[in-house]
C-alpha cells in the first residue's frame, strides 16, 4: 500500500537528503497549531514520516497515531518517539491514507502536511478519513508547492524528485472532499513560512 515511488531503498536515500526539513518544519508547526488539540484528543498524522508533525502534536497533550505505509519512515519516527517526553502519547502504525487500520469515528483531527502528493487514490483517502474521523472531526490538509520557483528550496530538490509524483490540484481535492461527506471546506493557495502551500481544512458533520 502507499504509492510505489516511497517504497525501497532509492526512496530513503532521496529522503534523507532532505532530512532536516523532514525532522523539524514550520509547515508542521503552523498545522498543528490551526488544529490545536488539546490533552483530551487524539490526533491522526497521515504520512507521518519522521515525525515534523507528530512531536509537536503529542507535546500539546494529545494522543497522536502515526500512520506511514513505508517501514523505513516507521522505524526512524520509532526510534525518535522513545526520546520523546510525550512517547507514550505517540503510537506508530503501519498504513496510508486509503488503508488506515483504525476503527471508525477515532480522530478528532487529522492532518496530512506534503503528504496529499504521496496518495495513491485521493477519492478512497477522503472517504477513508471521514471514516475515521468522529462527528465535528476537523481536518488539515497542507502540500507545499515545491515545483514553484518562488518555494526556498526549489533550487536544491532534486529534478526527477519534482516530476516522480502528480501535484495535488486545488480543484481535484476539493471535490474528493466534497464527495466523501466533508463540510466547511476551504481550499487556498498561501503561503505559510515563505512557502508557496496548498491548504484545506475541513469538518466531518455532527
């Protein structure tokens, strides 16, 4: 599961050289900071990878599920969680966003930050993530444009990196989401740190 150009060995080595970014980003930041879960939630990271997202969300007091489908994302984030204060608020699994092995109405929030590109289908993970999501749930979705030359590091990605995944596109997203059930839903292109984003958000209804 997952989209084939995340699994092996030449996908890890790409993203290493983007490590720093991957470990620590203002993008997750500014995420989980609109979703602003507090001690009583729990909180879906699709994509997790190596956990930009899910450290500052466990640090608000939220139970925060890691979901990767690739083992070399988990088994980094695993390592990093067992520094963490806040590791028994994390919990790491195996699965993507149109497979997540959690029951139904379990997320309060969910995000997804440079992931939306990374979907194999994203009909099937809207309609999977309201599945997951309980009423009033509430949902961010950011994917930075780095095939902008306006986007910091577009100089330094690397060229076959930029065409190997399809750009999610404003229009598409807002319609899966709007076929799955979502409502509230709000699509823009902004840019959060510098960086030329897409953002959505949206809610599951009561």
């Amino acid at each position: 599961h997952g989209h084939h150009h995340d699994q092996g060995i030449a996908a890890l080595l790409r993203y290493l050289r983007h490590f720093p970014s991957m470990w620590r980003s203002p993008v997750n930041d500014a995420v989980v900071a609109e979703l602003a879960p507090n001690d009583h939630e729990r909180v879906a990271d699709i994509g997790a990878g190596m956990g930009a997202g899910v450290v500052p969300a466990a640090k608000t007091g939220a139970m925060v599920t890691a979901i990767d489908p690739t083992n070399y994302m988990r088994a980094i984030l695993n390592v990093r969680r067992m520094w963490q204060r806040a590791r028994k608020r994390i919990e790491v699994v195996d699965g993507s966003a149109e497979q997540i092995p959690i029951e139904d109405g379990a997320f309060d929030a969910v995000m997804a930050v440079n992931a939306l590109h990374h979907f194999a289908d994203v009909d099937a993970a809207a309609v999977e993530v309201f599945r997951v999501m309980a009423p009033g749930g509430r949902l961010v979705f950011v994917d930075e444009q780095f095939h902008d030359p306006a986007h910091p590091e577009y100089a330094a990605m690397d060229p076959d990196h930029e065409h190997i995944f399809d750009t999610a596109e404003l229009a598409d997203v807002m319609s899966s989401l709007t076929a799955a059930g979502f409502e509230a839903i709000d699509g823009e292109l902004l840019k959060i740190d510098g960086r030329p984003s897409l953002r959505f958000a949206a809610r599951r209804p009561r």
